[in-house]
C-alpha cells in the first residue's frame, strides 16, 4: 500500500493568498483527519471526517479554514484568505472503522509556508 | 479536556544504553494509546498502539506499557542504536478517534 499521499509538500505562498492542500487516504479507510503541528501548540487536530461527512470540526481555527471529502479516496483542506501565523505542517491522517479503537496513519504533511 | 505530558523534553545518551520515555495524561477514559516517531522533516511513523485493556505491547526493541488508572505510559527503548535518534509522540485516543498529542521526546542516541 502506498500509504497516506499528500500533495504539496511545500507550500510558499503570499499573505491573502488562497492554499489547497490535499490528501489521499489509505485504500479501504474510512476516516480522515487533518492535523496541523506548530512549534508552540505542537500537534493539534483540525477536522475528523467518517464515511465522507464531517463529524468534528471544532479544532478549524478560523472560518478562513474549511475542509471537504468528496468521496472516500480524496480530501482538501484550504485556506482562504491565508496569513503568516497559518504557517505550520500539516498532516492528513486515515484509519480503518469509526470506532476509537484502530490505530491512526500519517501522511508526510505538507509544510507551509506564508510570507 | 485530555491534556498529555512528555517528560523529559529532550534527552541524550551513548550508543548501547536502555532508556525510558514518559508520557502523562489527565483523564484516564481512554480507549487506546498510541506512541509515534517523528525524524526531522518527516512524518510520523506509528510505533505502537496500546488498547486500554492492554498492560503493554512490545515491537523489537520497543516495550510500552500503559497504566490507565494512573494516567500513565512509558515507552522503554532497548540497547540503543544512533538510528533512533527522533522525537517520540505520545497520543491519547479519548473517543471518536481523535489524538491528543504530547509535545514530544527529542531522543539524540551519539555513537
């Protein structure tokens, strides 16, 4: 299995700018998260996604922030408009059952970067 | 709210030595935790996962152990080797999957 793939990997960009990222989970996994890990909060998660539909998105910083799945193999993250501070890495992760009970596969992250 | 504590924030040892990572939590209503390895730039590689029922779980030269009443794991590492060198991850999974992460171990092992 090729893993959690995320694209880019990199990411610079200009303050007002508008940032996908995007994350493919693992084949068969049918919940995904969206970490992001600063040097001074560490890593925290944004969204949790089940069977495509949102459950928690109470870690979204901002309504800058919005996260969707379109189907089970494809998600983005975007923000808009962008701003320094939302300089961080940010990883996708998928696991296998809704349940809390299976372990969680990260992605490489994708590290931004907004000028 | 489930906080999680990593203690020490930083450590270094010779080649050879076996060591210990600590790792706290405040509610003990957990269903399983998790410890991750994190190389620099890089993701995070899952090394073990201990269900709450579980005492401990042992990969190679990895043993963690988890004392939910206590709020406590450790992840023991054994005869240490330079390739190990990262930053440990503890995370607590207190319901609907989601991970409370600590802040890390950066284990430095010199040759």
């Amino acid at each position: 299995d090729a893993g959690v793939i995320q694209s880019p990997r990199h990411e610079v960009t200009e303050m007002g700018q508008e940032v996908t990222l995007r994350c493919k989970p693992i084949s068969g996994h049918n919940s995904l998260f969206w970490y992001r890990q600063t040097m001074m909060r560490g890593l925290e998660l944004l969204i949790y996604f089940n069977n495509n539909v949102p459950i928690d998105d109470s870690g979204m910083p901002e309504d800058r922030f919005s996260a969707k799945m379109p189907n089970a193999s494809f998600s983005t993250l975007k923000i808009q408009p962008s701003e320094p501070r939302d300089s961080a890495v940010y990883f996708c992760a998928s696991t296998q059952g809704q349940g809390s009970y299976n372990e969680q596969f990260f992605g490489p992250g994708t590290r931004l970067t907004v000028l | 709210k489930q906080e999680v504590t990593q203690i020490p924030a930083a450590l270094s040892v010779p080649e050879g030595e076996n060591l210990v990572l600590n790792c706290s939590f405040t509610d003990s209503a957990i269903y399983n935790l998790q410890w991750f390895r994190q190389d620099p730039g890089k993701g995070l590689t899952s090394l073990l996962l201990i269900q709450s029922s579980q005492r401990e779980q042992t990969s190679g030269r990895l043993n963690a152990s988890l004392d939910k009443s206590s709020g406590r794991s450790t992840l023991y590492i054994a005869a240490s080797q330079p390739g190990d060198s990262a930053t440990y991850l503890c995370a607590v999974n207190s319901g609907y999957s989601t991970l409370t992460f600590g802040k890390g171990t950066m284990l430095l092992v010199s040759p």
